[in-house]
C-alpha cells in the first residue's frame, strides 16, 4: 500500500511539472513578416552627351507584391514586382537655362543584389511627358565605387521599323536599361529582396 501511495504521489509530482514547463515555455513566435524591396535616395549624374547639364534623380520606392490587380488572364492578383513610391527628374540645360522636370509615381520594382529596376508613370511634367510610362535603374555602388543610374529614354529605347524609320519604344512594367552612368552627387540605397510567393487562391 506504501509504494503505492508512493507511486500515486511521484505520478502527480511529474504532472504537476510537466504542466509548469508547459506554461513556461515561451509561445511560438509569429513568422516573420516578408522582406520587401526598395530604393530611396538622390543624385546627380554624369550623362556624357549632355555633361555640361545638371541632371538629377530622386528615387523613393516600395515593393507591395499582388496589390495592382489588372483584368487580362492571370493579373487577377497583380504582380510580385508591384510598387508604389515617386520619381522626380530634373535636367538643367545650361545653354538655354531651361530646366525640363517630371515627377512620377512608380508601378514597378524589382531588385538583384545591390541593383534595382523599377518603372514609373509621369504625373506631372512641364515637357508633355504626362501620361507616359519610364523606366529607371540604380545600382548602389560598393567598395568605393560610385552609384549608378540608368534611364529609358537617354540611348536605348529605340524602336527601328522594317521601313526603316524610327520611334521610341514602349516601356514595359520593370523594363529598363543598364544603369550607365555614375552619381557624382549624393547616393542611393537599394535594400533587395526575393520575390514574393503567390498568394493562395
């Protein structure tokens, strides 16, 4: 009767710590919220065709993966490059004192290590660029090297017919040139991040 009271008693000390870890232990933690890409910054580059000019960008962007939904198939979520942030573009020309400006509101971004492309659609511009989709790049330079910037419409958005004549090509959302020319003032920082997965149906 002894070991048996013995035992009931040792069976109920054991439950009775068990209970206590369990209440202890600390909760599972929350996964951790999704990292997101951006760039923010600003500068002025050196463009080798207009360097006598001030030509200065201002970048500040967001990733919001599947936020822009758009009728066609397969755009009911929207993108994981969707975006939100502005652009704003300046180019002092010093011959005729002029300066051409537009500012934008990006769709789009995605990033690969410390280099970004997004695009972004002209809001306002005293230049007649209202309405008109650009596409810009920035790399943040490392080990002492400078920032980079690149822009759709400096040298490689041409668009050649088989007749022969030429136009300016369409940007695609995300489409945009190397970036080509370095930052001389100022800087940006690109923060990268993978793309996010689809959401569930």
């Amino acid at each position: 009767m002894k070991n048996r009271k013995r035992a009931l008693i040792l069976a109920g000390t054991a439950a009775a710590l068990a209970a206590t870890l369990i209440a202890a232990a600390p909760a599972p933690a929350a996964p951790a919220a999704p990292k997101l890409a951006s760039v923010h910054g600003g500068g002025a580059i050196l463009f080798p065709y207009s360097a006598k000019d001030d030509i200065r960008f201002t970048v500040d962007a967001e990733s919001t993966p599947w936020t822009r939904p758009f009728p066609a198939p397969g755009g009911e979520k929207g993108l994981p490059t969707d975006a939100r942030g502005r652009v704003t573009i300046s180019h002092h020309y010093t011959e005729t004192g002029f300066t051409a400006t537009a500012e934008a509101e990006v769709d789009c971004l995605v990033t690969g290590g410390k280099t970004a492309t997004l695009t972004a659609v002209v809001k306002t511009s005293n230049v007649g660029w209202d309405g008109k989709r650009i596409g810009i790049s920035v790399q943040e330079g490392r080990r002492g090297e400078p920032d980079r910037v690149g822009f759709s419409w400096g040298v490689a958005n041409v668009d050649v017919k088989p007749d022969g004549t030429v136009a300016e090509g369409t940007v695609g959302t995300c489409m945009a040139p190397a970036p080509f020319t370095e930052v001389t003032k100022g800087g940006f920082q690109v923060t990268p991040a993978p793309l996010s997965p689809q959401p569930n149906p």
